[in-house]
C-alpha cells in the first residue's frame, strides 16, 4: 500500500518507467512538467449518458427568454434562480450531462467566513438554498453535511485575522469560535497543535455534494417552467446590429438546431473563452490543473470538521472515514486548450506539483503519514488574473452574461451569484455591491504598464500633506478616465444621467436607474471653440467632459454606453484617456497668474478639497509642462 508521506516519491521513482499517452487536444505547459496524462476514471460511464442515447435529452425550443449554457453549479443555480425570480421561459443547454467538466469533482466545500462583507452574504444564501431551501421546494436532499469548518493560525498575524473575520460574522449572525490549541486538540484530537497559535472554528460550516445539488436544483427550475436541455452542444452565437449600431444578442446555435434569444448566459466554465470567442467578447480566464487526494480509511477521523490552513495553502475534507487532501497549487500546471470532449474525464496527478500539499497535511495530521492513498482526482479548473469570478453583461454584446471564472469556489459561490446574476439579467444590475466580480471593470492594461506611467516615490508621505495644507501642490491625474459627451442629445442625455445641471459648476454623481448612485465623477460643459482645437471635440450640439476615477473609469464607461443605448439617446461618448493628460493643482496659494493662450490645455476651476484648485487637462505629450504653471 502507497502511504501518503511516501507515496510522491514512489511514483516519482517509477514515473520514468511508464509510457505516458500525451494528450493531443490539451496542451499544457509549466516549469515542473513537460506533459499531461489523461486519466482512465473506472466509474466514468456512470456520470455519462446511456449508452445508444444520441441527440438532445429534450426537444429544443424555438425561442426563449434565457438561454443558460452549462449545466454545472453556475449554470443550474442561474437557472433556478431565474425561475424564482418569475421568468419561466428559460432554457439551459448542458453539452454532455449536467455537472460535466469541472462540478462533478470538485472538493464541495462551504465556509462561511470571508474578508469581504458581501462574499459572506453570497455564501449565506447559497448554505440556505442547499441545507433547507431546495429540501423543502422539492423533498429531495441535496447531499448536505454540516461538519463544521477549522481555519488554522500557525502565527500571530493569521490569528488576527481570524479574529477579524470572526467579528465580520457576527454582524451577519454567522456563530464561530476562536479556539486555543488546548482547545483545537480536543475538538480535533488526530492535529498536530504544537505549532499554533489558535484556530477559528464555524460549527454550520460543511460540505456540499455536486450531483445532488446540481440535480435538485434543475427539479426545482423545471417545475417552475424551466427546461433542462442535456446532450446539446453550442456551436455558436448569432449577434445583430441593432439601428443604433449596439451589438446584441439573437439566437443561440447548437448541433440540433437554433434557439432565438435576446439573452445569453456563459456558465461553461474552462469553456467559458471559446464560448465568448463565439459572440466576439473576451472572457480573461484560463484554465488549470487543479488537484486532491483522498485517503483510506483513517481511524477517528469521523465527524470531524473541514479544515483549511491558509499558510501551509492545504485543506482537508471529510470523506466519511477518510479525508479528501488538496490546495492551492503555487506552480500549477496551464491548459492552454481542454478538449471539448473532457466532461467527465481526469489528469493524472503530477506529484511534482502536489507534493507541497502531501507535506502540509502531513504536519497538521501526523496520522497521514502512514495512510494509504485510495484515488488521486486531477481536473481543468478555470481561474482568473485577480482570483475574482467574472461575472454580469459583457461591454462588447448586449445580452451577453458571463458566470464563470469561480477559482475553485463555483459551488461554494454558487447560490448567492446565481441569485445576484438572475437579477442582473431581469432587473439590470444585482442587489448587493459586485462591482469586484463586474466584468466591466477589466481594462487592458497591466499592472506593470501602469507602474510604468511616471509614479514617484521618493518623498515621505507627510510631505505631500504639508505642502499641500501650506502652499500648492500638483497631482498627476493622468490616471484619470477622460471621455467627451457630444451630440444632439448631449444635454439631454446629461440631465438623464447625472444628478446636478451639467451647466452648472462641475462635480455630480452618476445616477443609477433606481434612483442609487452608480459613481462619483467631475462634469463640465465645454464652450465652443475654433475648429481643430485640439481638446474640444467637433459637435453638432451641446459637449460635455467627464472626468472618472481610473479604478472605476471602465466600468463607468460601460454604464454610460448601455444608458444611452437603452435610452437610444443620439450621441457619442468618445474615449481620451490615452491622449490626454490631466494635472490636478491644489492648495491656498494663488496661481502666478491667468493668461495661459500660450499653452494648450483646458483649465477647470474645481476643487474637492475647500481650497481653491483647478484641473488642467491637455494633450499627454504636453502634460508635463504643466508642473511650470505657478
């Protein structure tokens, strides 16, 4: 028998023995490892359909509300909220079964706590749906079982944290516990506890099981209305051009014929970019080997909670007898392209990568090491550039949806996303703050591209505030996001957008369709000017300057073009944030003096600060001039 602490370097011993079969559809690439083994998996054609069956599991519909595209925890959580919600014409095409690809291995697990307040009310609402909800709409049990969660502090700083997250959770009546290690012992006697400083124990933390979750929800769609459509590839998405030149969504292709549909939903998972690809929207996520061991049998190790160590980056999941051993890896194997045909089909492990984990588990539970290794799971997982999922209507098609991009945590995010996503797709926007999972707010840039733009750092940080509070100061703004309004129905698409008279001093808010404020922004109307003035657009009627914050500049600009697309307002908003620098000059002093005709820029009298400030925005190979100004 292979013992966990030894079992890596066997198979490491022996590797060079075998033969692998490289697979030719997936390319893989990372410094520790040249190929990639496709996994023969014993109980695959249980997870299949029957054999002899081809063809949709339903007929198709000729058109509907919703089309949702894959049928993991994303997919059928959307769908059934959707539902709730009362819109009942929906469809979801799954291309192989329901829980292909990446739902139907993965580990399950649900905590509770986060550092973000809106993350825990996420999670609140998917352990609702899949402990009680779904049980009681349909009397089938989802697989639910609350074990408890134990996060391990092996440092002062972590315990801190914990603590912090602790206090988070109780504003949202989340019970947990700070544990001393005499404590963690006791209510977990198999860890090893000489190195903590403490852990943090939820007792309604658990597990969740991927095809009783999966499968009630799609009951519960379906007695709603919904159709459930299985064995029905997506070959591709039609879009059309609307009178106004906004690309939207018409109909969705599959092998077996077209759905027309003004709405499009992208839960495909490591699918997600070739489905984007389709309707000519970018979906930045990529795909990886992501990997979990599960042990034989362990004696003692019943009821005991999950557990997560974020510094040895391992977690330990109950399996009944056994524990399921898995993490984060730090050098992870990249699928370039996964084969469509990879539903319900496993890598082999590359021990190489996995072998930090084997020793981190080992040291919080000395008793792995001599435990033998009854499978190993190694599968695509989809993750993205800031480990946040990415989600809401795409910039480029209007229609077009995107659930994906969940880093491991679809199912555990799963209920309170698909919530939030079905009430983006009805009403426009989702109830609580998911601006960090908007799709809208990814940019081209790179974050080196933007340290590259001339920052300073060489003075202490009080100076500034002296300087400032004394004399004047000057702030490269550049960052800034700059778009002009112009049109015919400039103005009256500035009365319907923002919240003071645009003809009036600048500084106003962005206004929601509801009545919320979407953002805070500077707008100025600009005068007329000769022809060819190099920073006031060419209009045929009034033009406005919008000065944004370059965090939130491409997510505002979204939300502008879908206004005045859905409001069919007969104007452009023109982007110039690249050529056009913007200083901001602040502080008590007055300028030196007010004739600048030699210098091209425009000056803006605003401050945001009680002191009397400007902003000066010119062209950006003309911005540095600007420092001379007084």
């Amino acid at each position: 028998m292979a013992f966990l602490g030894t079992a890596a370097r066997r198979v490491m011993a022996c590797r060079q023995l075998l033969s692998p079969l490289c697979l030719a559809t997936t390319h893989c690439y990372s410094s520790q490892s040249t190929h990639t083994t496709e996994k023969s998996v014993p109980y695959e054609k249980t997870l299949k359909q029957e054999d002899g069956l081809s063809g949709p599991t339903k007929p198709l519909l000729k058109s509907a509300d919703v089309v949702v595209i894959g049928g993991g925890s994303l997919g059928c959580q959307t769908l059934y909220h959707l539902c709730k919600l009362g819109m009942t014409n929906v469809v979801l095409l799954e291309r192989d079964r329901l829980t292909a690809g990446t739902t139907w291995h993965t580990a399950g697990l649900l905590w509770q706590l986060r550092p973000s307040d809106t993350e825990v009310e996420l999670l609140d609402h998917t352990r609702n749906v899949i402990s009680s909800e779904l049980e009681e709409e349909t009397g089938l049990e989802t697989g639910w079982i609350q074990n408890g969660g134990l996060f391990i502090a092996s440092n002062k700083q972590r315990l801190d944290e914990y603590k912090r997250l602790m206090s988070l959770g109780k504003a949202y009546g989340i019970e947990s516990y700070v544990l001393s290690p005499a404590e963690t012992k006791d209510l977990y006697p198999l860890m090893n506890v000489k190195d903590l400083y403490g852990t943090l124990y939820v007792p309604k933390d658990g597990t969740m099981d991927p095809a009783g979750t999966c499968t009630t929800l799609s009951r519960a769609a379906t007695a709603r209305g919904a159709t459930v459509i299985e064995n029905c590839p997506v070959t591709g998405i039609q879009v059309k051009v609307d009178d106004l030149g906004v690309k939207r969504v018409k109909a969705v292709e599959t092998a077996h014929g077209t759905i027309q549909t003004p709405c499009v939903v992208n839960c495909a998972g490591v699918w997600a970019t070739k489905l984007g690809e389709m309707a000519g929207v970018n979906v930045p996520l990529i795909a990886m080997h992501h990997a979990y061991v599960v042990t034989e049998r362990i004696e003692g190790i019943q009821n005991m909670p999950n557990v997560r160590d974020h510094d040895a980056s391992v977690y330990l999941r109950l399996q009944g007898d056994a524990l399921s051993v898995g993490g984060y890896e730090h050098n992870p194997i990249f699928c370039n392209d996964v084969s469509n045909n990879f539903a319900f089909s496993l890598f082999d492990l590359d021990w190489d990568v996995f072998m930090q984990h084997i020793n981190g588990a080992v040291n919080r539970v000395p008793a792995l090491e001599q435990t033998g290794i009854k499978s190993t799971v190694c599968g695509p997982e989809s993750f993205t550039a800031d480990h946040k999922p990415l989600m809401g209507e795409a910039p480029e098609v209007r229609g077009f949806f995107l659930g994906c991009g969940f880093n491991s945590a679809g199912m555990m995010l799963g209920g309170g996303c698909g919530k939030e996503l079905a009430h983006w797709i009805i009403h426009g926007r989702p109830e609580k703050d998911m601006y960090g999972y908007d799709i809208r707010y990814n940019t081209d840039y790179k974050y080196s591209e933007i340290l590259g733009k001339e920052y300073t750092f060489d003075f202490p940080p009080h100076h500034d505030v002296v300087i400032f509070r004394n004399a004047v100061a000057v702030f490269d703004m550049s960052y800034f996001g700059k778009f002009y309004l112009t049109g015919p129905d400039a103005k009256k698409a500035a009365d319907w957008l923002f919240t003071a008279d645009g003809n009036k001093a600048p500084g106003e808010n962005l206004c929601l369709l509801r009545g919320g404020v979407e953002s805070d922004l500077t707008v100025s109307r600009l005068e007329p000017s000769p022809a060819h003035h190099p920073l006031t657009p060419e209009s045929n009627g009034e033009a406005y300057y919008l000065a944004i914050g370059g965090g939130v500049a491409q997510h505002n600009w979204s939300h502008i073009q879908a206004v005045l697309q859905g409001q069919g307002f007969r104007c452009t908003l023109i982007d110039h944030t690249e050529d056009m620098g913007m200083i901001s000059i602040q502080g008590p002093k007055r300028l030196a003096q007010t004739n600048y005709s030699y210098f091209p820029f425009e000056l803006i009298r605003y401050t945001g600060v009680s002191e009397k400030g400007y902003q000066a925005t010119s062209e950006t190979e003309t911005t540095s001039e600007a420092s001379y100004l007084g």
